[in-house]
C-alpha cells in the first residue's frame, strides 16, 4: 500500500522534490514520487534568487520541469514561494545606482515578479505560498526589507497580486513553529486582517519541521484547533522529523571540526539504532493519527524531501550531519516501523 492510496479520501500526501528529482534524472526517485505521492512543493527552484536571479532575468527552466513532471502523474502542484525575506537577491530591493527603493517601486517590483511566476503555472500550480515566514516567534511580524520598505501592508499586497494574477489558485501562508501559541497568534492575526478586506486565504501551512520531542501532541492539535476557529484549512507543508540532539547554530560551528562532534551532535553515522526509529515510528504514528482525526480540515500534508539522503537537516544548524527525519531511508527502501505506523493511521 503506498501513502497517497491509504490517505486518498482524507488529504493530499505530498513531498518536496530537488532539482535533480524534477528533472527526472534517477529513475528510482521519479518511480517512488509518482508511486508514493500525490502532491509535489519545489524545495527550491521556485525561491526569487533561483527563478528570478537578475533584474529581468528569470531562470523558468527548471521551475517547468517541476511543473511538466508533477503534470505527468496529476498531482496537486505547489508553488514555494512568491514573497520571503530569505532567498531574495539583494537587487530586489535597490534601484540601479544602489539606492533603496520607495514603497511604490518595490510593490512594483513585487507584483512583476508575481505576474510573471504565477500567471506562466496559471491553471497548473493550484496552490501557493505566497509569504513564507513573516513572523517572528513572539507573533509580532519580522523585520524585513519587505516589511520596512513597503509597511505591514505587503503581505495583503502579495494575496491580492497573487489573486489577481490567478484567480482559481489556493493561496496560503507559510511558516514554522505555529505550534507555539504566541507565533500562532500572529498568524491568526493575518488570517483575520486578509479575511477582514476580503482578500482570499484558504489555508495556513505550518511547515512542521519537529523533532522527537518537541511540538507535543496537544500543541499541535490546538494549532489545528485555532485555524479552524479562525476559518481556514491547516496544511502540514514541511513535514520532518529530526532524530539528532538540537543545537544552537554557534555552538555547532565551533565544535564540527571537533572530537565531540561525533558523539554529541552526529551520533548515528553508522546507522539508526532500532530503539530511535521506533520512537520515530511512534511520533510519526501519533501526528498522523492526529492529522486523520483533523482531516476535514486539513488538505495536504508534505514531506519535506524524499529521502534521508535529501534532507535539508543534514546540513542545519551545521553541515555533514546524518540524519533520519523521513520515511525513505537513504537507498530509497522504506523504514518499515515509520511506514507502517503511518500508514495504520489511515485505518
Ligand atoms: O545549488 C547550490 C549549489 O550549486 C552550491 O554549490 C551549494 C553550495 O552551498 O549550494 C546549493 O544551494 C543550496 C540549496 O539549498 C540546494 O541544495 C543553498 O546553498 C541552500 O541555502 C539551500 O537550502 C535550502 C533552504 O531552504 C534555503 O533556501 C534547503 O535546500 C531547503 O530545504 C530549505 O527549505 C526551507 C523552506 O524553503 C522554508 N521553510 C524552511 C525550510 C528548511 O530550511
């Protein structure tokens, strides 16, 4: 039984395809997306500096190998992102004498580049993120150029460009950690002020990037809980599991050259010890559960990556780390205590 067939009457099961996985390059990959999942995110290729790199130049090719291959097998197409305050080249925000740019230049700025990546996937990609993590932890919003340049006023701003360049896309906003009240709050806070002018949200995507411990059960269905309070669709859009001790980024960097990082911070380079995946199995088993229990009010949830070996959390907070946050093991086979605690959670 693959996950899209045992979820099919409940949600989306989608996963975030690489470049090399879009363009269809290993035919075990393309075999598994298409088997296993019904719904693709672009890791990457969609982010302004990869799709839109210069000033009137935009680099579509590999944006439409994503789009061609999720067309071929019929999936529910996302879109990452339209407005972030990371991944964003630095020319977006100055003019050509290097001088920063007035509010009107850069709403300008921002709906070009909206017209131009949604209208080409119009009709294809059917839901996007248009801002991705706007919040800061306590919920008020973050500090960014897009924010200081134009006023709290450019997220409604991108929802209505966004609206306006494909009327029938899902739009949604994206972020992590929502699990937590007080970033929840700010989030519902948007919800409630695009709701207030009429400007269309179908769903908030809360990435879900979780370890073993954190993001408890009864968080996470209260976050469930207040979106729907708050009239939305809660999508799970950045599904993972670390399986590693947590690290803060400075720490880390000092110590990855050194003896103790093997033992503290990378321990499982030989390979995960029964005992962790089954608490892997357990804690995948239980979300899901919870997710099923939801699934009125919840449309896709996606993985983010394939397999281990694609993992973003290999490389975070510190690079060259193994781990093991999702259900295809590094050689594409399947960890079977994950995968079948998931898949009981659709019976
Ligand atoms: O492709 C280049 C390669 O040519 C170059 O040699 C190499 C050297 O650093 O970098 C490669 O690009 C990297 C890219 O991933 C592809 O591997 C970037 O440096 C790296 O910053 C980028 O990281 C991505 C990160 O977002 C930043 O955009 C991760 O793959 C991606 O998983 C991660 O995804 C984010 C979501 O978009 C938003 N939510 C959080 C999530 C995890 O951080």
């Amino acid at each position: 039984e693959t996950f899209k067939d045992a979820f099919k009457d409940k949600f989306y099961i989608g996963v975030a395809i690489n470049r090399r996985q879009a363009m269809q390059k290993n035919e075990k990959e393309a075999t598994l997306i298409k088997q296993q999942f019904n719904s693709i995110s672009p890791e990457n290729d969609l982010k302004w500096e990869n799709i839109h790199p210069a000033p009137g130049i935009y680099n579509f090719n590999p944006a439409d190998k994503y789009v061609k291959t999720g067309m071929e097998s019929d999936m529910f197409i996302i879109g990452h992102t339209l407005v972030w305050h990371s991944q964003t080249p630095d020319w977006v925000f100055t003019d050509e004498h290097e001088n920063l740019l007035t509010r009107e230049q850069l709403l300008e700025r921002m709906k070009s580049h909206i017209d131009a990546v949604v209208t080409r996937y119009k009709g294809k990609i059917k839901g996007w993120d248009v801002i991705n993590e706007a919040l800061n932890e306590d919920g008020s919003l973050r500090d960014s150029k897009w924010r200081n340049i134009i006023g709290d006023d450019y997220i409604e701003k991108a929802f209505e460009f966004a609206h306006a360049a494909d009327p029938e896309a899902e739009l949604y906003y994206n972020d992590y950690n929502l699990y937590k009240a007080e970033k929840r709050s700010g989030a519902i806070k948007i919800v409630n002020s695009l709701k207030d002018k009429g400007i269309p949200i179908k769903a908030v995507g809360e990435q879900g990037h979780y370890n073993l411990d954190r993001a408890s059960l009864k968080d996470i269905e209260a976050t469930i809980q207040d979106f729907i309070k708050a009239g939305v669709i809660v999508n799970f859009t950045e599904l993972d599991i670390s399986v590693l001790p947590e690290a803060n980024a400075d720490a880390t960097a000092d110590v990855a050259n050194s003896e103790t990082y093997k033992e503290e911070l990378n321990p499982y380079t030989d390979g995960l010890p029964a005992e962790v995946e089954n608490r892997l199995a357990q804690r995948y088993g239980s979300i899901f559960q919870l997710f099923v229990k939801y699934e009125k009010h919840i449309d896709r949830v996606t993985f983010w990556g394939l397999s281990d070996a694609d993992s973003w959390l290999n490389n975070w907070p510190v690079r060259g780390r193994t781990n093991y946050p999702l259900p295809f093991n590094r050689d594409y086979t399947v960890k079977k205590e994950v995968t079948k605690a998931i898949l009981d959670a659709a019976k």
